[in-house]
C-alpha cells in the first residue's frame, strides 16, 4: 500500500557549478547503459522458434502422402510432387488447468515441393523444400520471456534424402526399407521455419499390398537441435511412428487413413511437460492419369502437442515418369524359325 509522507522533504545540498556539469553527461551515460542493459534482457528472454509444421510429405512418386509406399521400380527414373498444407492453431500455449493463454501460431499454409529419382530398382534419392507462404499468430509475454508470432512468408529446411530397399518388391505383401533424410538450416527461428541447425531423421519403413488393400508403417529417430538455455521452443530429439492403411475401390482410387505422431525424450524447453503431437490425416488419391496422381485429405490433431493442430487440410500433385518399355529387337534371319 503506498502512503503520503506527512514530512517535509529536505532540500539538495549546493553543488559545485563544475560538478554539476560533470553531472549531466555522467547521468545521461548511466541511462544509456541501463538501456542497453535491459534491450540484451529483453532479447535475452525472447525464446526462439523452431519448424513447427509437423506434416512431413513423403518423396515424390509415393502412393502416400506421409508413409511412404516403397514403390522402386525402373532406373533414373524421376518424379516430381508438390504438396500445401494449411494447419489452424498448430501452437497455441495453455494453463495448467487447460485454459488457453494464446495461439502463438494461429494459422499456417505451408507448400512442400520434392523431387526425387529412383535408381536401380531398389533406391530413391529425393531433394526438397517447403516455403511458409502465409502465417500468423499473437505475441505474448509467460513468466517473464516474450514469445513472438511468425508472420508473411519463409524458407524451410532443406531436406535432402535416400531410402534403400532391403527386402521385398513393390507391390509385394511386405517390402522392407531403411531412410535417412538430412534437414540443412535453410529455415529460420524466428519465422518458425527451421530449427536453427542441422537434423538428421533415420527411419526404418515396411509397406505391401494384398489384393485392394494396401499398408504401410515406419519408426525413426529425429534428432534435432537443441540446447540447455531453455529460450528456444526446439521439442529435442524425437522417437517417430508412423502408419497407414487402405482400400482401393477401384484399381485408380486408394482411400485410407495415415497416423503419425512424435515423441521427445530429450526437451528442455517450454513444451517439455507437453503431450506429444499426434495427427490423423483421412486421405484420398487418385490416379488421374498414367503420370499423374492427385491427393487431398483432411487431418484432426489428437491432442494438444506443440505443432498439432486444431485441424489440418492437405492437397497434393505429383508427376512420375513411367518406366520405359522394353524395347523388342528383331532376331537375325538365320535364327527364325523356318515356315
């Protein structure tokens, strides 16, 4: 409670004429360096994004648009695909009790465009990138540390991959692969774009097809950067899963759900006491043409994780080249058959 002072206050004692000049100059260099003291506060407590769209197209010239269909066949065989996805409210901050304090991330529209090649009927090699066109959010203060919103548009991480095929052919009831994909830091943190270093995701995947029915599953590793400062909203290195399956009505049309979700084991930061994120995407494709594939699906967040959103709207096209017919020759006439 303030109170008034019943008491007369004192007058300042007489300065020096000389003193007092030195006193100007000496007070305005304090207030500088106060200032300065409390912007590197300032920024010091403003915690720093990291790629929070948690929707990771597969390569170009999957069945899939998450899971990944290990469909390898031909040699130097490319395909192209581009994929947009539109989240609202993949971050949003909460009470303990549930209340919601703010959506430092309210909507996102993401397009994801990837090239890939497949070599020797067994691997595929792929280089992509996703550009943020649109974003928004709410800037906000909690316990003492500034969250700012992303806006307007950004580069994501460079993401370059190679799976290779173990066991199985495509299309068989079970086929066997090992990826590894590496995320450059072409991203940034502030536009919740990358996460500021590099990534490497390894993940082991499985897929086949019986009859109209078709599947797929995969389980990775996700290390991400990371550090002990606890101003940076980076969820640390992830164990991954992933699975898919459907049903094909008709040979051009495959309709089926694909689950993905992430575990961090390693967090430090604001979301460390978060659920993990867990996303449902109800999808369909087809097969418009004998190069072309179109996709869309609709994807409700299971839960509250850092990334998942409300819900989830993906659109997808990608282009493959048909392998080339095998090309007859002719046999010499000493070898043909006599009529």
């Amino acid at each position: 409670m303030l109170t008034r002072s019943t008491s007369r206050p004192r007058l300042p004692p007489t300065t020096p004429p000389a003193r007092r000049a030195l006193a100007v100059p000496a007070a305005l260099f304090v207030s500088i360096l106060v200032l300065l003291a409390g912007g590197a506060r300032a920024r010091a407590a403003q915690v720093t994004g990291f790629a929070s769209d948690r929707f990771e197209p597969a390569g170009a010239g999957s069945e899939w648009m998450s899971l990944e269909s290990l469909d390898f066949g031909g040699h130097l065989r490319p395909s192209f695909a581009l994929v947009g996805d539109w989240a609202w409210k993949p971050l949003v901050f909460y009470t303990p009790s549930g209340g919601e304090i703010g959506a430092l991330v309210r909507q996102q529209l993401v397009a994801h465009a990837d090239a890939a090649v497949v070599l020797w009927n067994r691997a595929r090699v792929d280089v992509g990138i996703p550009f943020a066109l649109a974003q928004s959010g709410s800037d906000f203060l909690v316990n003492g540390q500034s969250y700012a919103a992303p806006h307007g548009g950004a580069v994501g991480d460079l993401r370059l991959g190679v799976v290779v095929r173990l066991f199985g052919r495509p299309h068989e009831r079970v086929t066997g692969a090992l990826g590894v994909q590496l995320f450059l830091p072409t991203g940034q943190t502030q536009a919740f774009s990358g996460d500021g270093g590099v990534r490497a995701w390894t993940r082991f995947m499985v897929a086949g097809d019986r009859g109209p029915f078709a599947w797929a599953a995969q389980v990775g590793l996700h290390l991400r950067p990371q550090d002990g400062c606890g101003c940076d909203l980076a969820p640390g290195h992830e164990l991954t899963l992933g699975a898919s399956a459907g049903w094909r009505p008709a040979p051009r049309i495959l309709l089926g759900p694909e689950l993905y979700m992430s575990r961090a084991f390693s967090s430090r930061g604001a979301f460390s006491q978060a659920p993990p994120p867990v996303e449902v995407l109800l999808g369909g494709h087809v097969l418009i043409a004998p190069e072309w594939r179109a996709s869309a699906g609709i994807a409700p967040g299971l839960t509250d994780g850092p990334g998942t959103p409300a819900v989830r709207i993906v659109v997808g096209v990608q282009y493959t080249f048909l392998p080339r017919p095998p090309v007859a020759v002719a046999a010499p006439a000493w070898q043909s058959p006599a009529p």
